[in-house]
C-alpha cells in the first residue's frame, strides 16, 4: 500500500451543509446511496463503524473507525475490507476524509482516500468514490430524499 497514492472525488451539492452531513451519517440514508451499504456507527470520534452488504456478487463486511468527526465540517475514518485479500494490519486501512464547504445554498463536498496499492487501485476507488458522491448529490437534492 502507498499512503501517498491518493483518491480524490468533489461534489457541489445544493443543499445546506446540515442536510449533506445529515445524509453523510444517518445509516437509512446511506443505504439509498452507497450501493446499498447497511452501516453501523455512533459517529462518534474513536467508535467502530462497519459497512456489511454485496459488492459483485459477493458479500462483505468491512470496518473501520471514526477518527474525526466535526458535525457540518469533516468525517473521517478508516476503512479496511477482507475483500482486499490483504492481512486485517493497521498498514493495509485505508483512511477516508470528507471535507463539507458550506457556499450559500451549495456544499461543496471534498473527498480523499489514502493509501492505495497502485496506481490502477487509485484510479477504481476515485471512480467509486465518484458514484457515491452522484448518489449522495441526487438522494440530498431529491426532495423526497
């Protein structure tokens, strides 16, 4: 793994910073965006988060923990998935950080996951990374959402 290979994804998303971070931690509104995901957490700086659901046929349970988490500004945790192949060993999470920019009736959404095996990883997580971030746009500006 290389902690310098960074995934990137942004998003400007039309909506307060309260309703995206809203959508970012409440687990019935990350099912409807991320692919299905059903996530456990309190949220909560040094708590567990878990992620369990089916990715290409497969079923997964990843996990990780919240490292910061400063409501309407940033989320962060770690992330590690069995499905890697890798060893469960602190060197082989990978860590997640959203970024919410409050512009008017606009967040600006910034996302970066470090800590990607090569470049080929890189580029697939900034791909996913993109998706979710269109998912959340449209489950955010959805006003049914």
């Amino acid at each position: 793994m290389n902690p310098n290979l960074i995934a990137r994804a942004e998003i400007d998303i039309a909506a307060s910073t309260s309703r995206v971070w809203s959508a970012l931690v409440d687990p019935d509104a990350i099912k409807q965006y991320m692919f299905g995901t059903h996530v456990t957490s309190d949220f909560k700086a040094g708590g567990p988060i878990r992620w369990k659901g089916e990715w290409n046929g497969k079923a997964y349970e990843d996990k990780g923990m919240i490292l910061e988490a400063e409501r309407e500004r940033r989320l962060a945790y770690s992330h590690f998935s069995p499905l890697s192949g890798l060893s469960d060993t602190p060197e082989n999470y990978h860590n997640v950080r959203i970024e919410l920019e409050g512009k008017g009736n606009t967040t600006h959404v910034r996302l970066t996951q470090d800590n990607n095996a090569d470049e080929k990883s890189r580029e697939h997580s900034q791909k996913n990374w993109s998706m979710m971030l269109d998912g959340l746009k449209r489950f955010v500006e959805d006003p049914k959402g």
